[in-house]
C-alpha cells in the first residue's frame, strides 16, 4: 500500500454555499471532483492557503466521518478515508455503515474532542442516482465552518493541480471496531450511542416511558432517511414506544422516492395521518440528515416559527433548560413571535443570516441557548447543528408535563402573545439571470419603497439586511430584501443557498396579529394583503411566468 500523488483539475463552482458544497450526484461523480474538494479542504486545515491564519495543523489529528445514507455516500466514504491517510489524519470515527445524522456528528464531534468532522449530506435535497449530494466540514466545536474557512478552502480548489491519496483497498464499513489503514486507524463506531447520550442528559427519560405506557401515541415519519435508526432506537427501543410508532425508518439511497424535506407538501402522508379520526396524539417528520423536523397535532400543524416560540416560553419544563435559557436566535426572515417571549422572559434575542453556521458563535460565546429557522429548524447549545429529534422529545416533554395537547399549547401561545401570521412562497428552478434581475431591481427601488403607502400600511424599514456578528464583529451583508411596515407586517425577499438547479426565490410574509378574535384565520387568507404588495413590488409573474409558487409552506 501507497500514498500515490494524482493529478487533478480545476473544478468551476466549489464554492460552499449556506450549507456546504451541495451538487447533483452526477456532477460529484466526476472523476477527482470529490478528491479535488476534500484535498483543498485538508490542504486548509493543514495550514496551506493564502489565508494562514485559518489553518490549524490536521495532521495527527480525530476526524469524524458520516452521512445521510443517501446514493454515493458509501463510495465517498471511501475515497474520503484514503484521501485523510494520505494527508496525515491519525484517526477517523466513522459511524457504521458510513451513516450519521448531522446532529450525531455534532454530538460526536463535541463529545470525543475531535479535530472536526465531515458531514456527506444533501439534507432535505432528493436523493437517488439523479438526486443531489454533498459535503460539509464541521469544526471542533462541532458546527459548521465559518465562512473564512469554506472561502479558503473554495480558493484552494481554484489552484489545486494534485491530490495525495492511499491506494489501500476498502475498508469493511458494516462491522464496529477498529482497523488500519495506511498507517490511519478506522474505528466504526455506533452511530447512535453518542447521541443517545446526549438526549438522556436532557430529558427526562421515565416521564418519556410513563407517557408511553400511558397509551399516548405518537407518529414520527423518517422519509425513509437517517433519522429512522434514532427514532426508533431511542423511541421504540429506549422509551418503550409500539412498534411500528417510527415509520419509513430505514435509511434509503433514494429515500425510497420520498423527498425529505418535512414540510406538509412533502410529508403529505404524515398530515392524512393525523387527520384521521384514529389519528395518534402527536406527529412529527424529519428530513434527510435528521437535522429538521416539522411538528403536528392532530389536525394542527405547527409553523416552524411559533415552534421555536413555544419551545422558549415553556423550556424551563425540560429538565436541561430547566435553569432558563441565557438567550435565543433566530434567522431573520423567521417570524418575531421568539422576539415576543423573550421579551416576557427578560432575555436577548438576536437575528442572523439564514444559515445555521451564524448561531455557531452566539452559543459558543454563552450568549444564547436555544436557536432556531423558519426552515424547519429548531436546536440548542447541546450540539452545534439544529436537531430534529431533539425536537421531537422536546415537544414530546412539553405535553406530558403541560398535559395539553400541542392544539391548545399553541392556540394558547396565541392568546397571550398575539399570532405571528406565516408563510413562505418558493419559486424553484427559475433561470438564475431571471433571479438575479429580480433582486437587483429590488435592491435599486429600496430608496423609493422606504415610506412608501399600500393601503393602511406603510413602509417603515426597506433594506438588504446585513449582520454583523456580535462575537466576532464579521460582517455578512446582502442578506435578503427586507420591507418591514408600520404595524410589524413584514415582507422579505431572497435567493436560496442550497437549491442545486437554478435559482430559488423565496418570498416571507408575515403579519401579526393580536386581537384574540382573529387569531384563527387561514394563513394565506390572513396573509393575502401582504403577497398582493410583493407581486405589485417584485412582479415575480411576469418574470418568471409562474402563476404561482412552487411550494407554499
Ligand atoms: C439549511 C441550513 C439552514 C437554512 C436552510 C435553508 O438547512 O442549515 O440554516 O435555513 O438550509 O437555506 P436556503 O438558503 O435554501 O433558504
Ligand atoms: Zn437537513
């Protein structure tokens, strides 16, 4: 066996974006196009890039390696522990059969002081031979690399001529315990003790069991994704759940045809369920890399934003929060409803950019504990991913304890806090010169739209947000257009950062409300004033001659 130096070429659009290098399987199964990647990011962390200050020595180095499960993770798998003997790694952790969730990685990660770790997902992105891959690097604080990192790393594919990689053959990747390879050791771990771990410092386990016994029912949908094995194995296995409670809950290169983003289009299956009149107690879906959850009642979906609204007011019932939380994020185009319980609490919420890399610093800097994204995500200080079935249990603890159904928690919510009406319209795949036109005209009539009338409302705050991190005093501006009115309704527009075909526009609408009596309107009805000013502001018909959007959630 041998460290063999291959040639390599310049690959155009290596460039990380919100959540890692995210292509079509097709495009990352070019020859060296993985390799090219993987040897600019090792180059990185061993100090080679323009940029020394972000390198930190890999060599000798814990590297953590796992995925979704989703087609090509096995054979990336492989190629990416050739390419770490090469470039000096002395052990990796590999969750078995090359499988771990984006929060076990995190847990990992943080929990065996690793060096970092690579994370081989496209999340809620289809799967399949036709579908979409990725990669990611996490850092030892178990998040997502910092933007200086990923721009490092994106520069270092543009001038990459050569890849070191061992020749050794395949490693077995179904059985735990350790082997060699080219001087590198191999331990193929549990991919879900770690993890498990974490959950059983948080929750209280026996109130869990005792709800179960109790006959109450739940549903969790894992789309055939990496969530199934920790559902099931801490649902059904630890916590006394029937059989048969997790559901689509192997692990599918394809996901089985399903597309893993657990939004009500999607998990259409999961809403028939609990519209049944046998419907269980509670329902939750996951996505593909067990990152995001979508939460349901009977009949009841709960939007993402009033998710992480509710989990603040009520965290002191979870045994790990119990203490209170020392404050809490969310994106900016996620609703305000978080903003309103802080408030009531006494605590700091800050806004950041989409992305979940931007929570990294608030909570590493004890500045907040929990976080949270209208996209389905919701997570705290215990990793440094968002985490669906921590989600899934936190819920789960705030109705045993409460005793009340997630219905009336959150009508509940409503009465006290006021309603933060929402939504948001995807419109996918349209050409990216369309999208970029669309936002540049936005961006040149934000002079004329700030003060400017529609009806009863009026524009207060017309702008292209931009953060600058309180931590570490980064700035990251053109954040998406923001229009934000006279009575707190809001409109904003931006260009996806994880879409592979074309460009996505997504629109946000939100709008508060806070007379009791009107409280309990359908969403895009309550909402229809506000998309009627975005169409007149940005005419997204008549750009991209869509009707209407490709998804509304
Ligand atoms: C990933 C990121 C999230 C982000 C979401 C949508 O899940 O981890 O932080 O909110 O993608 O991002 P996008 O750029 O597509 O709106
Ligand atoms: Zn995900």
């Amino acid at each position: 066996m041998a460290i063999n130096t291959l040639s390599t070429q310049v690959f155009a659009g290596q460039r990380p974006g919100t959540s890692g290098l995210r292509k079509k399987v097709t495009v990352f199964m070019q020859p060296m196009y993985l390799e090219n990647f993987v040897q600019a990011l090792f180059d990185v962390l061993n100090g080679v890039s323009a940029d020394a200050q972000v390198g930190t020595a890999l060599h000798g180095q814990t590297l953590v390696v796992g995925g979704d499960g989703r087609y090509h993770n096995r054979a990336a798998v492989q190629t990416i522990l050739k390419l770490a003997a090469a470039n000096g790694v002395q052990r990796v952790l590999l969750g078995q059969g090359g499988i771990l969730s984006t929060p076990a990685v995190s847990a990992v990660i943080r929990g065996r002081q690793a060096f970092g770790g690579i994370v081989l997902s496209a999340s809620h992105n289809p799967g399949g031979p036709d579908g979409d891959f990725g990669i990611k690097y996490n850092a030892s604080n178990g998040g997502p690399a910092n933007e200086a990192l990923t721009e490092a790393v994106y520069a270092r594919t543009q001038v990459l001529a050569q890849v070191r990689i061992s020749d050794a053959p395949d490693v077995d990747i179904n059985v735990q315990g350790t082997c060699g390879l080219d001087g590198m050791q191999v331990e193929v771990i549990d991919p879900v003790a770690d993890y498990a771990a974490v959950m059983h410092s948080l929750f209280d386990f026996d109130m869990l069991r005792g709800m179960f016994k109790a006959g109450f029912r739940v549903r969790v949908d894992a789309m055939n994704a990496v969530g199934g094995p920790y559902a099931k194995a801490i649902l059904e296995g630890e916590l006394g759940a029937p059989a048969g409670t997790v559901v689509n809950a192997v692990p599918l290169e394809d996901f089985g045809g399903l597309h893993p983003d657990p939004n009500p289009v999607n998990a259409e299956d999961l809403i028939a369920h609990m519209a049944r009149e046998d419907a269980p107690n509670f329902g939750a879906a996951l996505d593909g890399d067990a990152d995001r959850n979508m939460v349901v009642g009977r009949n009841f979906v709960v939007s993402p934003s009033d998710s992480l609204a509710l989990m603040t007011a009520h965290a002191k019932l979870v045994p790990g929060y119990s203490q209170g939380l020392l404050g809490v994020a969310r994106s900016m185009p996620t609703s305000a409803a978080v903003d309103r319980v802080a408030k009531a609490l006494g605590i700091d919420c800050y806004e950041t950019p989409t992305g979940w890399k931007f929570f990294g610093n608030l909570l590493d800097a004890g500045r907040v504990t929990l976080c949270g994204e209208e996209s389905y995500g919701t997570g705290s200080s215990h990793v440094r991913e968002k985490d669906g079935l921590w989600a899934v249990l936190f819920w789960l603890s705030l109705q045993g304890v409460s005793g009340r159904s997630v219905q009336s928690l959150v009508t509940d919510h409503w009465r006290t806090y006021g309603r933060n009406y929402y939504s948001r319209h995807d419109y996918e795949a349209i050409p990216t010169a369309v999208a970029d036109a669309l936002m540049l005209d936005l961006r040149a009539q934000l002079p004329q739209l700030q003060g400017r009338s529609f009806d009863a409302r009026t524009v207060v705050l017309a702008d292209d947000f931009s953060y600058t991190d309180p931590v570490d005093g980064l700035v990251s501006a053109k954040q998406g257009i923001r229009l934000v009115f006279d009575d707190g309704a809001r409109v904003i527009f931006r260009l996806s950062g994880t879409g592979t075909e074309g460009a996505t526009l997504r629109i946000y609408f939100e709008n508060y409300e806070a007379d009791t009596a009107h409280q309990d309107s359908p969403v895009q009805e309550a909402l229809a004033d506000l998309i009627a000013i975005a169409e007149q502001v940005a005419g997204v018909r008549a750009r991209t001659g869509m009707a209407a959007p490709t998804v509304a959630t």
